[in-house]
C-alpha cells in the first residue's frame, strides 16, 4: 500500500465554494482521486478532495500552526484577561 496523505473521506455538511484550477492541477486531482480509490475502495469525485487536502497541508504547516497559536495567546507585556492584576 502506498503512503497517500489522505485516507477514506469524512461525509461532512460542506460550505459551498466555488474556484478555479489550472487543467494541470485538476489533472492531477482526477489522478490522486483514482488513486486513493483503489488504496481505500471510496470511489469520489476529485473535488471532494479539495477539502480535506486543505485541512491537511494546514494541519502539518508549521509555521501556520506557530502565528495561529501567537494570535490566540495575549502579548506578554500585557495581562492575560482573567489576570488578578485587572
């Protein structure tokens, strides 16, 4: 079995969205659906693989994952909200 990123696809309530890929990518796409359906026996059409590709890349990004939790945590020059200072 070979190492794909992805496994079998959630059914999950989808926000709609609509974008445009370049041929080549949507090429691709088309390829890496026919393949994940042989590795798991769940015949999708590519563009339900959109999503969890993005969750994907963005769960394994580093760098995203280091500015999200920056964000979420209050500068340390000031008191944290629930501080006994305030």
């Amino acid at each position: 079995m070979s190492k794909l990123k992805l496994g079998a696809i959630p059914d999950n309530k989808p926000v709609k969205l609509s974008i445009e890929l370049p041929a080549d990518v949507h090429r691709d796409l088309v390829a890496y659906a026919d393949v994940l359906a042989c590795e798991t026996g769940q015949k999708n059409e590519a563009g339900k693989l959109i999503a969890p590709m993005l969750a994907r890349f963005m769960a394994t990004d580093r760098g995203f994952a280091k500015l999200r939790k920056e964000r979420r945590q209050p500068p340390s020059h000031e008191p944290a909200p629930n501080s006994k200072n305030a």
